[in-house]
C-alpha cells in the first residue's frame, strides 16, 4: 500500500521499511485549480472585450497581465507547491510528517506512543474516498488529526496491525507490513 513514496529512505533508520507513504487527497487542489483557470480567463476577457481605448495602451494590458500572473501564482502554483511538499510516512517503527516549501517542518511519533487510531469522514470524504485520521498518541498535545489522508480506512487499519504488534512485544514489522 505504497501509493507514493514522498519522504527520502536516506531518512529511514537502518532496518526501517516504509509501510504507508502518501501526501493530502488531491481534493486540496481543486480550488486552487478552478481559481487559477478564473483568473485566466478574467485575463483573456480583459484582453478580447475590453475598450480599445485600454487594450492599445501596452502599459495597461502589461498591469493586467501582471496583476494576472501574481495573483495564479498566489493562488494556484503556491498551494500546489505546497501539497506536493507535504508528506505522511507510517514505517515499521513511526509515524512521520513533513511538509513546508522554503521552511521545512517535521514531526515523528514513535509507534510504541501511539495509543488509539481512528478515523473521520464526512460526506464528501466519503465520496472522494479520504478522510482525517485521528491519532491519539502520549505527548502533552493528545491528539494528532492528519486531514484528508486517502483510503483513510485501510490506512487507519494498517497502523492498527503495526500497533498491535508493536504493543504485543513483537519486533515492528515482523509479521510482512
């Protein structure tokens, strides 16, 4: 269940197997998308419709697009970078979190932590097939909630496996996760 392998293995611990690797559903882009294509347009129809009086003076058509460009890398190339470099890895030994473009943030947790997995999924999720994995876990913070995670119940049912494992004794992974 490897759908992506996000996070670098130079990462990995020796002996550390990557059991689930994916980043947020790509519903996260879908905004961004559809704002982009809107401003786009809205350029094309400034361009094509608007009073000659505005399209021959280049200084004003160039503010436009100008405005244009900003505003789809604003709004539609930035949260795309910003998908694309967030990552959720389960290996056989933690739970691993990274996401950030220019500053770079993480968070392990270790699995002989994690105390309950569970899930939430509302009606869209349920659609698109994601949801939020609800992770409970003994730091002071309680709870880690990683939003929109695809195929969040086989997700959530794999690390189940793994915890229980973990929390029988057993070396994690050992039994083919």
């Amino acid at each position: 269940m490897i759908p992506c392998v996000a996070l670098s293995r130079r990462l990995l611990n020796p002996g550390e197997e990557i059991v689930v690797s994916t980043r947020t559903h790509a519903k996260a882009l879908v905004v961004p998308v559809l704002t982009g294509v809107l401003l786009l347009a809205l350029g094309v129809l400034f361009s094509v419709g608007a009073p000659d009086a505005l399209t021959d003076e280049p200084i004003v058509v160039g503010v436009v697009w100008g405005a244009v460009v900003l505003l789809v890398l604003w709004r539609t190339v930035w949260p795309a970078l910003v998908w694309a470099s967030g990552s959720y890895t389960i290996t056989d030994r933690r739970l691993i979190t990274r996401h950030g473009v220019l500053t770079r943030r993480g968070h392990d947790i270790p699995l002989s932590r994690i105390s309950d997995v569970a899930y939430e999924r509302d009606l869209l999720d349920r659609v698109l097939g994601c949801g939020t994995l609800v992770i409970s876990d003994a730091s002071t913070d309680g709870q880690v909630l990683i939003h929109d995670i695809p195929r969040v119940e086989e997700t959530q049912r794999t690390l189940n496996a793994l915890l229980h494992g973990v929390h029988r004794g057993e070396r994690p992974g050992a039994e083919g996760h």
